[in-house]
C-alpha cells in the first residue's frame, strides 16, 4: 500500500509539472568589491525586467543630482500621466509636489509606478527623453543585454514588448549603483515608509529575515515572475545576487539566500561579469502562462498541497518583522486643499507571512480572514477613483483608458510631460490585466 500511494503521487507530481511547465531560474551571484562571478545559472538568457527597471531609473536620477542637474531638495510636479500609471502607485492629485528625496524613497520601497513617471518627468522633461538616458546609461555601464521602454518596467500592451534584461546585466547595475553612490546605500534598504496615517512595507522579503541583507530592489509580472536583485554583507564581503523568474515572493527569497550562503562559502570566484558569454536565446523567456494561466496557479497550489515547503529558512521569511518607518511627504496642489495621498496595489511582503487570526495585518486598513496568508488590495476611495476615471476619460489617447509611450523623445520634450499621445508611440494599458498589480 505505501508503494502504491508513493506510485499516485509520483504520477500527480509530474502531471503537476507538466501542466505548471518548467520554470526557468537565470540566477547570478556577484562580489560587489571584485566583480568577481561566484556562481551563475543561465546569467545571460533575456527577461523581463518588471520593476527592476526602477534600479537604473534611480541610477539615472542619482546621475542627475551628482551632475547639478537637480538636488535631493528638487520639487517635482506630479502630472496626469503619473497619475494614470497603475498599482502599485502613490496616488497622488495632479499638482502635488514631492521632492526627489522622498520620491526615490517611494520608489524603492513602494515600487510605486506613478512615482517613476513624476523622476522621469522632473529629471528629463519627459519620459520618453529619460528612457533614452536610460538606454544610454546602460550601454556606458556594460549591461550589453539590456534595453528599456519606460521608467517602471511595466509591461506593453497590446505588443511588441521590447523590454528586456539578463541577470548579468542586473548584476552589472547593481554593483554599479553600490560602488558609485555608497552614501545613499540606505535608500536599498529602508524597511517601510510613512505617509500620513499609511505605513508601507518594502516588498523586499529579505530585510529583516536574513540578517546579512542590506537591500535592493524586488520586481513582478506575470511574464517575468518574481524577481529580486538582492545585497548582502558578511564580514567585509559584500556580495549581489540576482534571482530573476521564481513562481512565488518566499521561493524568490529562499532561492536567494540558498545563493548567499553558497556565495560565502565560497573561496573563489569562477569567472568575471565580462566574460560571461553573449545572449543565443532568440526572444525574451515569457512566464505569463506559468504564473498566470488558470491551469498552472491551480497546479502550483495542488502541488504545495502535495509537497510543502520544508525550506530552512521559511519560518523566519513568513514572520511579521518589525519596522522603522521613515516619513515622506507630497505638498498639496497650489489652490487646493490638502488631501491625503490614496497608496494602492498589493503589499508583495504581505503573502511571505500568515498572520494569526486578531492579529493586527501589515497595512492599515487592511484584513486578514483566519487561515488566510492572503492580503486585500489597498484600494482608493471612491471620490478618489471616480476622480481618476474621470481624468482618464478626459485624456486623448484614442483608445479608451491607454496611455502612449514613445521609445524616441519628441522635438519638444517639455510637451510630453502630460497625458498627451505622442505621434509614432506604442500603446500600453493603463489597466493591470486580471486586476492584478505588477510590481
């Protein structure tokens, strides 16, 4: 009878398997000092960056400030166009200023989307001029790999997608981001945020759980899955690793810290950023039906059912941390009175623990039903999301709730800083598909 019942769930799990498809896992670990590859997997494969991309979006602003260009203290105007951008996002009122302080610090912590408009915007004039600095950023650096159509890495709709990046070329940014600017170390990582009465966690599931961690930036959609480009600090060693495709945010952080502690352990590295060979893969690696097909989500659920996850450090990932808040501001719209900002889209950190009935849930606001790891959506209020179609309707985009991204600036970048289309330009929904909020 055992061999029998071992035979069943042989069977159920590569029937599992089958239907989930065999998910990639490009993986790369790097010393930050030397450069140095401990370990990669499949480093130079093409994905998609998700929101990624908001690391050489600070690169560029961080470019900015050290040129004069603008100072932390700079006052950006939040537009239309940021505010049509989708969870997660501020949710700001048309007119609101933030200065570029707080908004790398939304950035980073709330990855909110509208934020990387308004940097775009304020640093570039607009933000198809930024997409091009990006680009160019990219190339100076070496991310040879690697080419960007927006500020947050969020997906195009309909087609062609052209994002794409490796975790190699991740890996590059990173390093770059920590040996050019170590005095703003800490923007990487900044536990949560405070606005108002809002308090919002960074999506980051390593800090406060492995003690090395000393932060980066986490990205998701379904084509690309759960992604981290993770930092951390062992004695004087410091060392990045990049986990690009994992199917849930724990199983991203356990592959990470799998791959620190290996990168530790390790006396030598095996080859340098450089030397990794090119690209051969035709096209960007698409996980939309691995991580959001009907089929497959049911799969993986029956499948954890199946085989739970016995994973050393999952204890420690799936409890509730304590966290330092730091506060952020946006000033009000001249003329208008002061609102409070409407923070929206999933808190990722939420799923990586399962809080016990009657205790108090990561964001205010927010229920935990018992039994349940999962976590509402922060919604706005009505009055603000009526407002907010109403602005949607009153832009011409030519296609209901879409806005347009140009990959090449206009002559005249300053009249790109509304909600305006730009002629030649790609359309991409201003509406998350399935409801879902991309990371």
């Amino acid at each position: 009878m055992p061999i029998r019942r071992f035979f069943v769930a042989s069977l159920l799990s590569l029937a599992l398997t089958a239907a989930t498809g065999a998910m990639a896992n490009p993986l790369i670990v790097v010393d930050v000092k030397t450069g140095g590859v401990i370990e990669a997997n499949e480093a130079t494969v093409p994905w998609y960056p998700a929101s990624l991309t908001k690391l050489m979006t600070t690169l560029v602003v961080l470019n900015a400030i050290k040129s004069g260009q603008v100072t932390p203290q700079t006052a950006l105007t939040y537009s239309a166009r940021a505010q049509a951008e989708p969870p997660s996002k501020m949710g700001f009122q048309v007119g609101q200023t933030v200065t570029i302080d707080d908004a790398l610090k939304m950035l980073m912590v709330q990855s909110a989307n509208d934020i990387a408009f308004l940097l775009a915007e304020g640093v570039s004039g607009s933000a198809e001029a930024f997409v091009v600095e990006m680009n160019r950023t990219a190339r100076q650096i070496g991310m040879t790999n690697t080419n960007f159509v927006n500020p947050n890495g969020l997906p195009v709709k309909p087609g062609p997608d052209l994002q794409r990046t490796t975790a190699r070329d991740m890996a590059v940014l990173a390093v770059t981001l920590l040996r050019t600017y170590p005095e703003y170390a800490q923007l990487f990582r900044i536990d949560a945020i405070e606005i108002g009465n809002r308090i919002l966690r960074n999506h980051n599931g390593l800090l406060g759980r492995y003690p090395e961690a000393d932060g980066m930036k986490t990205g998701y959609t379904c084509s690309a899955g759960f992604n981290v480009v993770a930092s951390a600090t062992r004695g004087q060693r410091q060392l990045v690793t990049v986990v690009l495709g994992a199917e849930t945010p724990i199983r991203r952080s356990e592959t990470a810290i799998d791959a620190f502690e290996r990168g530790f352990q390790a006396t030598s590295a095996r080859t340098t950023l450089g030397a990794l060979p090119n690209v051969t893969a035709a096209f960007t690696t698409d996980l939309r039906e691995q991580m959001c097909g009907k089929a497959a989500v049911k799969a993986r659920i029956a499948r954890a059912k199946l085989s739970p996850d016995q994973h050393p450090w999952r204890d420690r990932l799936m409890a509730k941390t304590v966290v330092s808040p730091l506060q952020v501001y946006a000033t009000a719209a001249p003329g208008e009175p002061k609102v409070a900002a409407q923070p929206s889209g999933v808190d990722e950190d939420a799923p990586a623990f399962a809080p016990t009935p009657g205790t108090a849930p990561a964001i205010a606001g927010q229920t935990v039903r018992p039994g349940s790891a999962k976590v509402r959506s922060l919604k706005a209020s009505k009055s603000a999301t009526a407002k907010s179609k109403g602005a949607k309707t009153a832009e011409k985009t030519g296609k209901t709730g879409r806005v347009k991204i140009d990959l090449k600036p206009s002559a005249d970048a300053s009249a790109a800083n509304g909600a305006q289309p730009v002629p030649g330009s790609i359309y991409r929904s201003a509406t998350p598909a399935d409801g879902k909020s991309a990371f």
